[in-house]
C-alpha cells in the first residue's frame, strides 16, 4: 500500500527519501534536507486564470486563508481555488476542505499561481463527493523552476458520484501532484486526467491511487507529458480494486514524448487486484515525435521548431478535449497553448 | 451463478501434484545449520579450489551483514537459516564411472519422472523426438551427466559445476560471479556461499550446440534446501537451447529453493533458456510447498548477442523471481515470456527486468498470469534505458486472467526512460474468464473443465509457443493439470 504521507514542513524527519517507494522518483530529501523557515505574509493583486468564470473563491497567499478554508457546495456552483505564492526561500503550508452536498454539481477551478524563488509549498485538499453529485477540477500549475512544492488531494466518492481531474502542470525543481480517489460507494465514476510540460531541468510527479472499495465503479485516466532538455516526467498511477468491487471497469493510460538526449520519463502504472468480475486495462508508451510526420510538414513549407511545436500541441491537446466544462476547457487551451 | 459456487467447492477440494512422491535413499548429510564450517565443508566435499573457499566465505560474510527483502508482493512464514540441511547427497561411490553405478533407487526415480538419464532413450511420450542431454541434480548433487562425450567432440563442455571448478577452474573463475555479484542480493549471497551443484556449461566460438541441453532439479531429501548454481557462456556467435525442469515431494514444511543461474552471452551469440518450474506448491490449506527464491540473470556482453527467458511458472507455494537481461552489447536483444500459474494458496511475485545500455538494443516482454482459488499474483518488472543507449526499442505485454472470487492480480512495471530516442510501450489488462466464450464453449459440447482449459490455453498461447517443443507437451499438461478444479 502506498503510505500515506504525511509530511510537515515543520519537520524534516517526515520528507521521504527516494527509498520510500511511492516517493523513488521524487526524492524530497534531496532537495530539501532541512525545514524551511515560515513564509511571511504576501498581498495577492494580481488576477486569476479563471477569473473570467466567476463564481466563489478560496484564496490562501503564501498558505494564509484570505477570508474562508471551507466550502461546501448545493445546487450548480462554481469555486475558483487560489495557491497564490509570493516568497523566497520560505516554506509555507495551506489546506482547504470542499464538499458537494448529495445531486450538488461543482466547478472547482484550482490554480497554483507562483512569484518569487526557491520556495517550498505544501498544498491540501479535501474532497467530498455525495451521492449523485459531479464535480469537474481543473488545476493550473504555474511555478518557477528553482520551487518546491507538494500538493495533496484525497477525494471521497459516494454512491453515483462523479469526480472529474484535469491536472496541466509546467513543473518545478521538485513537484509532486498526488490524487488519491476512493470510489466509496456504488456506481461512482472518476476521470483523473492530468498534462505535464516540461522544460529546462524542471520535474513534475503526477501520482494517483484511485482504490475502488465499492461495486460497478469506473475510472478512466489519461496522462499525456512532454520532457524537454534535462526535465524529468514522472507518472504513478495505481488502480486498486479490493475484494468485492465487482463490476469495476478501470482505464489507465500514459503516453510520454521524450523531447531531447538528456530528458528523462519515469513511470509506474500499477494495477492491484483483488476481484475478480473486473476490466482493467494500462497503457503506457515512452516516445520520440513521429520523424516521417514532421519530414512531412518540413515538406508543406511547415519550418521545422514550428512542425515540432504543432506536434506537441496535437499529442498534448487530447487531455485539454476531455475537460467537460467549456468555459474551463477554453481557458486550459488557451493557458497550455502559451506555454508550447 | 453456479459457476462460481462450484468454483469454491472444487477448489477446497484441490489435491494434484503427480510429482510428489518420496523416494527412500540413503542419503549423506552436512551437520544441520549455517556457519562457516558448514561452508568449509561443502567446499572440502567438493575437492574446490583454495580461491573458490575464499569466495564461499566472503559471500558468506555479506549474507550475514544482509537482510531479507521484504518489498515482493508475497507473504510467508519466516525461514529458519539454522533449521536447514545445507548440504544433502544420496550416498553413492565417489563419482559413478557409469549410470550402472548410480543408486537405481534414484533412477527409479528419474524414471517415474520421465526424464531420460540412459543416452538411448528419448523423451516418453514424443515420437522422433531430437537427443537432449540431460543433468540430473539430485538435491545438493550432480547425479548424472548424459551425452558428455557426443557433446566434448565439438567442444561443447556440459557438466556438474562441482566438476567444472576442478576440471576448468580458470574459466568458472573467469565468469563466476560476473553477472550475479556474490553481494547481489540476500538469497544470491546465500546461494553463493553455500550452493553445492547446478549445471556448467561452455560453447565454443561458432559453436552451434547439436542438442538440447538440460537440467532436472529434483529435492528429495526433507529439511533440506536446495541451492543450485548454473553458469552458461555462449562464446562468440554460439547458440545454445536450455532447459530446466524442477520437482519436488509433497511435503508438510517448507522448503527453501535459492538458485542463482548466470549467462553470459558474446558477440553475436545466442542463448535460449526455457523453464518449467513445477516445485510442489502447498497443500489446498496452503501447508507445506517449495519457497523459490531464484536470482536469474543474463548478460547480453556481446554485440547483437541475444537472450531468450521462456518460463512457465505452476509450482511452488512463493515465487520470488525477475529472469533478467543486461542488455550491454550494441543491437544486443533479450526476450522474456513467461507464463505463472497460481491456485490454491500459491503466491507468486515475478517478471523481468531489461536495461538497456547498449545502443539498438531490443528487448519484448510477453507475461501471462492466471490466478484461481485463493492465490495471488504479482507481474513486476523494470525496463530501464540508459542515457547512451540510443535507438532502444521495448515491447511489453502483461496480461491477467482471474478465476474465482478470491484470489489477486498485480501489475507493477516501472519504465524508466533516459534516452530520448527510446520507443518503449507498455500494456497491461486484467480481466476474468469470459462467460460468454464459456457458454458458447459448452454449447458445443465441451465439459466446462474442458472449455476452461481451452480458454486458458488460448490466453497463455503467445508464450507456449516460444517453448521448445519437448517442453511444450508437458507445459500444456501442466496448464490443464494446475488448473484442475479451479473452475467447475
């Protein structure tokens, strides 16, 4: 079983070390041998990505709430959730708690936004979903490439629910991007899709545990990245299907593009397996761009850093198409397609 | 769902293992236990080499400074390292000249067995089939060796170990140890300190060897471990097929397996070793079988040299085993396909691991788990490119098939990619039998037992088809038979 981490940036003694193995790819210790000290107080004034769709929000500066931590969604609701960072060389920690009430429909549109250097941040998030609710996370992560930071999400999901992730991410020095999914309850559905795009020496660690404790659950995941330069793409995805989820159908993929001689693609995809009325499938592929289609739009007048480009966008944009919510879809495009 | 009613009946009353008879021989044995005079002694047996007790004895040192690993996906009841016979050999005169001077006892029991010791006989049950020469391991002791003479004519050396270390010393001491180091892991330095046979075998420079070769381990012997060593080199641009068989009786204890087997292949050499790994697995309660903890490795030195692992895994109660290719040679390729069987209270925790450090290199990975009753099974494996390999290509393919409510199915592949010209793919299903294909099986008059087996034996066919063909016979057997009752 994946441990549980429970790291405390107050406490160097909980960062694990590449030899607790749901963090091998992702050594902490590494990076960050001794506790950082708190992160002063910072002033948010600059817009959010999703501004534009409105809706409630959360926003914590620098792991400080400004205004409230909790939120607890009824009807059709949508919630933008700010990581604002603003800090050099401090750590700080923020935890929020959302939930949907039973047949609720949430838009949770989560941003980790970024300033300053070498800052360590430790994200929480908590995650109910009742019965018959729907929930759509999309999550854009921007942050500079010499940061830390560390995000948790464990989500519950009740009978007919349905929990949706999209993670976009560009990287950090060290990030880690973890998801934990219960399928509590009979019949829920979770898509916990997730985009890296690295460059330079940046690193990005998308884990998820999604167990199905419950009957004729789904799951379906799609994870496509892109390592550039010497960055470094991690994906661990684990299905678990305890004794008694019958009926459960779990899809996983993960296809990576190496983009250059040094990048490196590092990926576990595990399926643990205890029922036996199951279908569940992993793919996984580790890649270079298709020379002959890039010869080909070499050949229509396409300048080659144009053709790689365009490549890249078609490999990556499939996760974006997946996103249900348009307005959300629209704003992630547009924020991915910056980035190419 | 009557099916899987009969499912859990048949299972609880699960009993077959045609192999686990014991024979009464009189049989010789090292003081019970493991210090280093118990390594001296296996040594002095053996007539080794002063180097060779030296080696023994520093693998001995690192055993004890080690640590059982624990990360496998298996549970078993500690063993005892004290509570073991290190070293047990039928008593015999030094070194039989003939087979008339073998104990018939024991041939009687290579006989039920059938495997063929005399030169003249071929394979029970296969028409014309080709010679295959044949060591016969006899829990801690070569007992016989066939063919030896057909196969020194074209230089082709395939004896005991224990004989190679006298008659061949600077070559076992060459490559001993090179591909599994004596500090590899726990039960690899355990082997190393106190392995007392297993099979050597050297073929010459463009050799083709004209035969198959084999091993047959047999543990007879109780309260007794079997630590068996094989060492093959292809020298450049030889080919050699290896088989290996294994049994053992049917006890309440269980009893320790560790083997180390190392090959070594050259420039544009070829090596093909298949196993049928049928150890006694536990009774239905899950008392008693064979713990297997091999360490297999493969060395692929030489440029498109090429490594071929088909294992086909029904025995023992834990598996604990990862064949593996070291693929360093440029265009070198390694191949695993592998089929574990597990019903009953059999765990088994297996795979492969390909690293690639030579460019274009090849590796494919087909694995076939079935797991029935109450059984667990784990596929692990790593396929990792190193950052000068350019060109790499890997193909892996992972199925599972679940029979019964009870048992367990695992995936865990790690792919780690640091070259960006690798082309690696990965796919991985798990899924159970399919009551359609079952219904439409029976309805054309097939016993379900009989529309199981057909099922299965079509899910496992990838694999079954890479073996070489006297193995095939008894593989698709061993299909039937380990799955007898596991389905209606």
């Amino acid at each position: 079983m994946t441990a549980v981490s429970r790291i405390d940036l107050t406490d160097a003694s909980t960062f694990p070390t590449r030899r607790v193995e749901a963090w091998k790819y992702s050594d902490l210790k590494r990076w960050l041998r001794e506790a950082p000290p708190a992160s002063p107080q910072a002033e948010v004034s600059s817009p959010g990505a999703f501004d534009a769709l409105g809706g409630e929000a959360i926003l914590f500066a620098n792991g400080r709430a400004v205004g409230v931590t909790d939120f607890i969604a009824s009807g059709e609701q949508t919630l933008r959730l700010r990581y604002v960072s603003d800090a050099v060389g401090t750590g700080h920690t923020a935890s929020a708690r959302v939930s949907a009430r039973a047949g609720a429909r949430l838009l949770l549109l989560e941003t980790h936004e970024g300033a300053g250097s070498a800052y360590v941040a430790h994200n929480r998030l908590e995650l109910d979903v009742a019965a018959g609710a729907e929930v759509t996370r999309v999550v854009l992560v921007e942050e500079p490439e010499d940061a830390i930071s560390i995000t948790e999400a464990d989500v519950r999901v009740e009978a007919g629910g349905v929990f949706r992730q999209t993670v976009v991410t560009t990287g950090a020095k060290l990030q880690r991007l973890e998801t934990r999914v219960k399928h509590f309850a009979q019949g829920a559905h979770a898509q916990v899709d997730g985009l890296y795009l690295l460059n330079g020496s940046r690193h990005a660690d998308l884990t998820s545990v999604v167990s199905h404790l419950a009957a004729d659950g789904t799951t379906s995941q799609l994870i496509k990245g892109v390592a550039r330069e010497t960055a470094r793409g991690v994906f661990q995805g684990k299905i678990v299907v305890e004794r008694g989820a019958d009926g459960t159908d779990a899809r996983m993929a993960h296809n990576a593009l190496i983009a250059s001689e040094r990048a490196e693609i590092d990926a576990k995809p595990e399926l643990i397996i205890y029922a036996d009325d199951v279908q569940c499938a992993h793919g996984n592929t580790v890649g270079t761009l298709d020379e002959s289609a890039l010869f080909y739009m070499q050949q229509r007048g396409i300048p080659a850093d144009e053709a790689r480009a365009l490549l890249t966008q078609a490999f990556l944009i499939e996760v974006i198409d997946r996103i249900d919510h348009e307005g959300a879809r629209e704003v992630a495009r547009e924020w991915l397609t910056a980035r190419l | 769902m009557a099916a899987v009613k009969e499912t859990i009946d048949a299972v609880a009353a699960l009993e077959k293992y045609e192999h686990g008879f014991t024979s009464d021989i009189e049989t010789e044995y090292a003081p019970k236990g493991l210090n280093a005079d118990i390594v001296r002694f296996i040594s002095e047996k053996k007539g080794e080499p002063e180097w060779m007790l030296e080696w023994r004895l520093a693998a001995y040192e690192r055993w004890l400074a080690m640590e059982e690993p624990t990360w496998a996906a298996v549970k078993y009841e500690p063993v005892d390292y004290q509570d073991l016979f290190y070293y047990a050999a039928p008593k015999q005169k030094e070194g039989p000249k003939s087979l008339d001077e073998v104990d018939p006892e024991i041939l009687e029991v290579y006989k039920k067995l059938g495997i063929p010791l005399k030169e003249q006989e071929v394979l029970a049950g296969v028409q014309g089939a080709p010679k295959v020469a044949v060591d016969a391991v006899f829990d801690s002791v070569s007992v016989v060796t066939t063919f030896k003479e057909e196969l020194a004519k074209v230089g082709v050396i395939f004896m005991p170990i224990s004989e190679a270390l006298r008659e061949y010393p600077d070559l076992v001491r060459q490559y001993l140890g090179s591909v599994v180091p004596v500090s590899d892991n726990y039960f690899a330095a355990l082997n190393s300190a106190v392995f007392s046979d297993g099979s050597f075998v050297y073929i010459p420079p463009g050799v083709r060897c004209p035969m198959e070769l084999s091993t047959y381990f047999r543990i007879n012997a109780s309260q007794t471990g079997q630590f068996e060593r094989t060492l093959i080199i292809a020298d450049k641009g030889a080919y050699v097929s290896y088989l290996e068989g294994c049994t053992a009786p049917m006890r309440d204890e269980n009893q320790l397996h560790a083997a180390v087997v190392e090959i070594v292949a050259l420039d544009d050499a070829e090596v093909k070793y298949s196993t049928v790994q049928n150890w006694y697995p536990g009774d239905a309660e899950g008392k008693g079988g064979i713990y297997n903890f091999v360490t297999k490795r493969a060395d692929c030195r030489g440029d498109r040299s090429k490594v071929s692992w088909t294992q086909v895994e029904t025995g023992s109660a834990v598996t604990w085993k990862y064949p593996s290719c070291i693929l360093k040679g440029e265009e070198s390729s390694g191949e695993f396909y592998s089929i574990a069987i597990t019903n009953g209270h059999q765990q088994a925790d297996t795979g492969t691991k390909m690293i690639h450090l030579g460019k274009n290199s090849k590796s494919r990975i087909i694995a076939k788990a079935v797991s029935a009753g109450k059984s667990d099974s784990t596929y692990r494996g790593l396929v990792s490119v190193h950052p000068k390999a350019t060109g790499v290509r890997n193909f892996t393919q992972c199925d599972s098939l679940l029979i019964g409510k009870e048992c367990g199915s695992h995936t865990i592949p790690y792919i780690e990619a640091r070259n960006g010209s690798a082309q690696l793919e990965h796919e991985a299903t798990t899924t159970r039998l399919s009551d359609d294909q079952l219904f439409y099986a029976q309805q054309r008059g097939l016993s379900e037992e009989e529309a199981v087996a057909l099922l299965v034996n079509g899910f496992v066919r990838d694999v079954m088809q890479k073996l070489p063909m006297e193995f095939a016979v008894e593989a698709q057997k061993l299909v039937a038979i380990s799955l007898e009752g596991s389905v209606g």
